[in-house]
C-alpha cells in the first residue's frame, strides 16, 4: 500500500496534495511523475489516483484506508463482475455488492433511482461512500448518484476499460442521457480517489481498446510530445505485424498515466470546461455529429478519431497548420486499428445540422479545437461552412 496514504474521510475532509501512488511499494516513473497529477489549489486537490496493477485484489483494504469509517456501495457493471469475479469476490463485500446491466441504454434518471432504492435498501446513508467498478456509464451514472445520494456523498471510480481509464474516471463530470440527447442531465462531483489497476484491460474487446486509443491519441495531440513518441515507437516496433490488442503491459501504464496526467491539469485550471478544458473536445465536435448521424452505431473512438482528421484538415486549409501534421495523425491512427474514411462524411449537409444540435456549441457559434501542431490548439469559433465543407471530404471514402 502507499507509504503515505491519504486520509480522505468524505467530502469534508480538508484539501491535501494531491498524489498518485502504485501501492506496489515499488517505486517507478509513476510515482516520481505524480507532482504532474494536478498543481496547486484547484478542484483535485485532495484526492488520490493509486495505479496499481492488481490493485483491485485488495480493493476492500485499500477503501478501509482510505475511507475509515465510510461504508463502501460497490455498484459494478455486471460484465465485470462476471469476468473478474474471481478477484473481486470474497473481499467481504457481501450485501454492500450491487451488480448492474451497464449499457448506454441504461444510463437514465431511472436506473439511478433505482440503484439509489438498492443502496437505501442495504443500509446507505450519508456517511456511506460509493464505487463505481467499470466503464464510463457506470462511473457516470453512479458518479450522479452519489452527488445527490442525501444531497452527496464521496465517490471512488475504479474504471475497467481503457476509455474510463485514460478518460472519464477524472474531471468530476457525471449524469444520465435523455430521449433528446447524451449527457443532459449531470452534476459536477469529483471522485475522491482512483484505483486504476490495469489488469481489468486483458479481458477488454478491441472495438473498446479503439474506442480508448481514440482518446488516448487526442491526448497525445494535446500534449507535448512524449505521448505522441511513445506511440509512434511502438507502432515502429510491431511493424510489419501490425498491432494487436490487448497492449502489452510497458505500454499501457505510459499512456494510461500520461493521459490522466493530461487531463488533470487542464481540469485544475479549467474545471467548469469554459476555457482550455474544451481543448479536450479535439475531435469531438464532428465526432459527436458523425456518431448521431450513425445513430450512434458508429463506435465513439472511430467517431472521434474521424474527427481529429477533419480539425487537422481544417487547420491545413487556414494556412495554420503543417501538413506534416496530418500524414503523422494518419500513420498513428492506421497502426492503432483507427478507421481514416467513413460513408458517412458524404452528406455534409446532414452532418451539419447534426454539429449544430451539439450541446457544445459556443456563443459565437460552433467550437472547433484545431491543432497547430503537437502541443498548440487553438480554439476557434469563426470557422466557416464552406472551410468545415472542404475539410469533411479528407474523411469521405472517394477523396485522397
Ligand atoms: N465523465 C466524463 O468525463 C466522460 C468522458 C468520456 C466519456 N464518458 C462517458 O463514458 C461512456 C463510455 O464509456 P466506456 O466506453 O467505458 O463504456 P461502457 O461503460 O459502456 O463500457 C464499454 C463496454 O465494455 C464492457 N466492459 C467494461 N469493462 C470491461 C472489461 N474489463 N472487460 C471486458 N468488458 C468490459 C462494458 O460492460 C461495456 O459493454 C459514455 O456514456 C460517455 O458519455 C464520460
Ligand atoms: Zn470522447
């Protein structure tokens, strides 16, 4: 367990530094990274990401530490529990043990209500602490009930897939769909701790492991080069095989920790997502179009790699970008099994209207994150129809 554990006894508890710690004992590249996991006061403050690999093992020790007193609601996607039974099962969870169908389909006001029903029925109050065990739906969804359990109580996440890893386990963004959209009804309640134990990721499918590189390819845009390295190397490495998932375990600890490093730094500085939390959005606002004019059959990650390709293209066309930059995004994309092309794209017009329903637009019209070049966004609300126009046909299957 950490040397230094954090005593993070609910939402009361006072700030401390934040720390991310392998509770291994080990020592390595994470634990000296992990002045990078937030800075200064800021909405993370005080909590706790622990990468430890089979951490999970020991989950019902590791929340006592951190959680004195609290009694711990597991509320786990099903599928996982199924699949990792046999290291989750017999920690002494016994009622306090609430399996869930997590589909997307499901993330609704009423499953909340009736997850919340569960809790209550097993003896919740608001000294109890919740975690969520599995993807982005279960740590949205169980993420929204804990800030509203009895007017809020903590929540650790234990994300399971790559996308919850890399991605929505941090940034205290939780909620539910509704019939109109995704994500329109939620709450702002940041977890109080992270395990992120990579092993959950072996039995993870591939359509999964795109849909997280997807965002773990965003970060690397949106970072300063090393991530983007990191990747290109290893593409460099299996080629002539090509890459196959699950990634071996040196490369998922990287990318995994280099991302959420990412992203915590621009939630502390932006945690209400109106300045450069929004760079964030890099290639999601054609990807959030493209996946409901699919009528979200289109995987997020093809969605959002797609996407990444038209805000490159748009920088081309403005005379902002190097070209350069393109033909790296393609390379890194293809290796990682990311689509470059989609039927989709054809109609522009459709596409659009959809872009506009985006609950993302600015005041001043759509937002687009346009990348200058690894490392350098901008975000851009004077983009015209006919710039979006001629950038859409670098994704339409006929064009080069
Ligand atoms: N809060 C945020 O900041 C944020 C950011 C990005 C995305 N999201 C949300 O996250 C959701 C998508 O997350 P997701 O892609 O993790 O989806 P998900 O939770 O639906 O998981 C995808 C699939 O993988 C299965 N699964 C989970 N862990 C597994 C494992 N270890 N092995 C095998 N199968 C496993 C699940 O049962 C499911 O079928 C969306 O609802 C999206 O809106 C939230
Ligand atoms: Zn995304």
């Amino acid at each position: 367990m950490p040397d230094n554990p954090t005593p993070l006894a609910g939402c009361d508890a006072p700030p401390l530094n934040p720390v991310a710690t392998r509770p291994d004992g080990q020592g390595n590249a994470l634990e000296t990274k992990a002045g990078s996991i937030g800075t200064g006061q800021s909405p993370l403050d005080g909590f706790h990401v622990t990468f430890a690999p089979h951490g999970a093992r020991s989950l019902a020790v590791w929340l006592q530490e951190h959680f004195p007193g609290r009694h711990p609601y597991i509320f786990v996607d099903q599928r996982v529990a199924s699949l990792w039974g046999e290291i989750l099962d017999g920690q002494g969870f016994g009622d306090a043990w609430i399996p869930w169908d997590a589909r997307e389909d499901r993330k609704r006001l009423d499953t909340v209500e009736h997850l919340a029903r569960a809790a209550l029925s097993r003896g919740a109050d608001r000294h109890s602490v919740f975690v969520a065990i599995g993807g982005g739906v279960t740590g949205d969804v169980v993420g929204f009930l804990a800030s509203i359990f009895m007017r809020g109580v903590p929540v650790v996440q234990v994300p399971t897939t790559l996308l919850a890893q890399v991605d929505s386990c941090l940034g205290g963004k939780t909620g539910v769909d509704l019939p109109e959209g995704k994500n329109l009804l939620g709450t702002f309640h940041h977890p109080q701790a992270i395990l992120v134990d990579a092993v959950f990721l072996k039995t993870l499918p591939a359509k999964e492991w795109q849909n997280g590189m997807a965002e773990v390819i965003k970060s690397a845009l949106l970072d300063d080069g090393d991530l983007m390295e990191t990747l290109e190397s290893f593409a460099q490495e299996t080629k002539g095989q090509g890459i196959s998932y699950p990634l071996p375990h040196k490369m998922i600890e990287p990318i995994v920790f280099q991302s959420l490093s990412l992203k915590a730094r621009h939630v502390a500085t932006d945690e209400k997502d109106f300045g450069v939390r929004q760079f964030l959005n890099l290639g999601h606002t054609a990807g959030h179009g493209l996946e409901a004019l699919s009528g979200y059959a289109l995987p997020h990650g093809h969605a959002v790699a797609l996407g990444m390709r038209v805000a490159v293209q748009m920088g081309i066309l403005m005379g902002l970008t190097n070209p350069d930059l393109a033909r790296r995004l393609d390379r890194i994309l293809e290796a990682y099994q990311l689509p470059l092309k989609t039927l989709l794209a054809k109609d522009a017009n459709a596409l659009l209207r959809h872009i506009q329903h985006d609950k993302k637009k600015g005041t001043g019209g759509l937002t687009w994150i346009v990348p200058r070049d690894v490392g350098r966004m901008e975000r851009r609300t004077d983009i015209s129809d006919k710039i979006f126009r001629d950038a859409l046909r670098v994704i339409q299957p006929n064009e080069t």
